[in-house]
C-alpha cells in the first residue's frame, strides 16, 4: 500500500538551505528513483539539481563539476562510479511523442532521473517519484521547496528541521 507523503512549505530563500537539502537527498536517492522538479524559470530547479549532483560526486570521491542546465541538449548524463544520473529539462518540448525521441522511460530503473518542467510526462504512469514544487513567495522575496511523493520519503524529517 502506498503511503502519501507531503512536506510543509520549507523556506530555501538562502542558497545554504537549498544546498543542505540537496545533500540529504544525495544520502538517500538509489537507482530508480525519479525526481520532478516543477515551478517557475529561475526558483531554483537547476541550483537544486547542481548541488544534488554535486553532493553525489563529493560522496564517491570524484571531482566535483559543472553541471549545466540541459535546456539546449534535453539531457545530461552523469557517471558517478556505478551510478547514473539523467538530468532532463523538457521545458522546449510540445507533445509527449517528443519524449519518445529522447529515451526518457528507457532503463529508468538503473539510474536516478532528474526531471525539470515534467508537464509533459504527468499523463505518463510513474509508479514512483517524489515531486518537488519550487515557488516564490508573492513578492518574489522569499523561495519556498514543497515535496510530494505517493511513496513515503523516510528523510522529510531530516529536511524540515535544517
């Protein structure tokens, strides 16, 4: 039976909480999982994946990278040791036949997929991924991060209290 889970909105207006909670997630994400990053250009979807990915490399030892939005490209792999990351933004794209050209459900459970701007793909039938809901506040002042899974996320404790 699947358990919904739903965090409280978190404030992520300083860059150190965004980083911090990426971390966590970087302590826990294993293959298979599939992240959908949502919310408006320039919340922090793509900062968010940055210091996700980031997080990873520090943990295996490897250097640490850039890692640039794949606005253009639609997708940037990572290896990190056995470890594959696909970080997609599908922000460009218009039907869900563009999805097929770019392989996106293929061997999904041997990596962690990274999505931005998942519109596209919410009529597709994801078993299981956490949604994260970026937004800002009215002013624009303030940044605020709501996860979402119908999985339960074990480390959303760990994450509301940074």
């Amino acid at each position: 039976m699947h358990t919904a889970t739903k965090s409280s909105r978190i404030n992520i207006s300083k860059e150190s909480k965004t980083k911090s909670i990426a971390e966590i997630f970087a302590k826990n994400l294993i293959s298979g999982d599939i992240l959908l990053f949502t919310g408006e250009l320039g919340v922090g979807k793509t900062t968010f994946i940055k210091y996700l990915i980031n997080s990873f490399q520090k943990n295996y030892n490897q250097a640490i990278t850039e890692i640039p939005s794949p606005t253009f490209n639609l997708v940037n792999e990572y290896q990190i040791k056995k470890l594959i990351i696909k970080h997609y933004d599908l922000y460009r794209l218009n039907n869900e036949d563009d999805l097929k050209n770019i392989g996106i459900f293929e061997n999904i459970i041997n990596q962690i997929t990274l999505i931005e701007w998942p519109k596209i793909i919410k009529n597709n039938k994801l078993e299981k991924f956490i949604d994260l809901f970026f937004e800002y506040d009215e002013d624009y002042k303030k940044r605020f991060l709501t996860l979402s899974s119908i999985n339960n996320i074990s480390y959303l404790n760990e994450i509301e209290t940074i």
